[in-house]
C-alpha cells in the first residue's frame, strides 16, 4: 500500500494546481481505506525525497503541500511565457509590508507610518488579489476596517507561516523591507504553485496576480520577476 500511497499523492499533487493539506490528501480514500496522518506524511516526505535530483521540488507553503520548479531555474523556465511580468509600486508593498509585520492594522495607520495617503487602488487590489482581507474594524470613531494577510499571501511568497518573515530588527529602513518582497516576487514567479499556525482559523498569513502594471501613487515600480 505504500508504494502506492506515494505514487497517488504524486499523481494528486500534479493534478490539482494549487496546494495540498494533508487534511485533503486524506479525502482522496474512501473512509475504510484512508491511511493514517503518520502515514500520509511518511509518503509525503518519501514524494520529497524523489524530487532530490529534479528540476522541480515539494514544498510546504500555508495552505499545504505543492510542486514548483526549482528557483534557480526561473530564469530558463520563465522564458516560456511571453507576457510581461507583473510589477508593483513602492506605494503597493511599503502598504503590504505594513499589513504583513503590524496586522491587523487600518488604513489610517499605515497613513501615519508612511506620511502619506493610501491610494484606495492599492487596497483594492490587495483585495482582490486575496493578499489581505479585512478581520474587523478598529471601536473607534468610524469604526475603520483591520488588515491582516491572508493564507494565499503566504503561498505565494512561498512561507509557511508569519513566523518565516524577516525579524524587523534586520530591517533597517522600509525601502529594505520591499526590495526583501520584491526579491521574493521574483522567486516565486517560477512556482508551478498547512501550516498549523492558522488553527484558530483566522488566514492571517497567494493567488497569483494578474499580468497587469500597478504604478498608483506615481511611484517607483517594482519588477515581479
């Protein structure tokens, strides 16, 4: 059975195009037959095992478990797409960096840290990207909406968790932090595309964005690949 448990979850995990719990993986037998957590993850890890030599790997990102090409292949693989790659603002990620390291946080807030106005794009298309959603609203006057990240913002910069961000303390200047999420756009543009942090059920942690330039604010923009 376990030779063949492996070759199901690879077969699984090619086929679905987008992460894998192992909570799903489970799903995939018939409850009579359906193998045990320690035994799924053993085959997972042996499916780990057998991408050693490839140019693809397993990776474990917050909603589960996904093959994607290996990073430092990007620059052949990406060639196999003619479109432009996607670029953000400086605006777009000082605003998500914000969210990631002072969630939840309001629009407000990130005002005051960044001395200027949030364009209302910019929050849209965080949105609409699911890299953010709103969590509740601060019980003051207004009673504006809280940011926090998402699940998807998490696979997408290939983290498992919040906890795999880089400690503010090695983050000497704002600028720093978008040239770090930068870097990790361009990293994660080579994915083909569940952390127990998210128990309590918040998605507090990527859909990949559509090919489109977000340069609001006038500002500098930032290549994704």
């Amino acid at each position: 059975m376990e030779a063949g448990l492996v070759q199901i979850l690879e077969g699984a995990l090619l086929a679905a195009g987008e992460p894998l719990s192992v909570q799903r993986m489970a799903l995939l037998f018939e409850e009579q037959e359906r193998p045990s957590k320690d035994e799924l993850r053993a085959a997972i890890k042996t499916v780990g095992e057998r991408c050693e030599d490839r140019g693809y790997e397993l990776v474990q990102v917050a909603s589960g478990y996904r093959f994607q090409v290996r990073q430092n292949l990007s620059a052949w693989v990406g060639r196999l797409w003619q479109e432009r790659p996607a670029r953000y603002s400086r605006a777009l990620m000082e605003t998500l960096s914000l969210i990631a390291y002072r969630q939840p946080i309001t629009r407000g807030e990130i005002e005051e840290i960044r001395g200027v106005a949030v364009s209302t794009n910019i929050i849209k298309t965080l949105l609409e990207r699911e890299w953010v959603r709103v969590v509740g609203h601060r019980d003051v006057p207004g009673r504006p909406a809280m940011y926090a990240t998402t699940k998807q913002f998490l696979d997408y910069f290939n983290f498992k968790s919040l906890d795999q961000l880089p400690p503010l303390a090695e983050i000497k200047e704002l600028d720093n932090l978008s040239g770090e999420l930068a870097l990790e756009v361009s990293e994660a543009g080579a994915a083909a595309p569940v952390s127990d942090a998210e128990k309590d059920g918040e998605d507090r942690g990527a859909a990949h964005p559509a090919e489109s330039e977000e340069t609001s604010d006038g500002e500098e923009s930032i290549g994704a690949t």
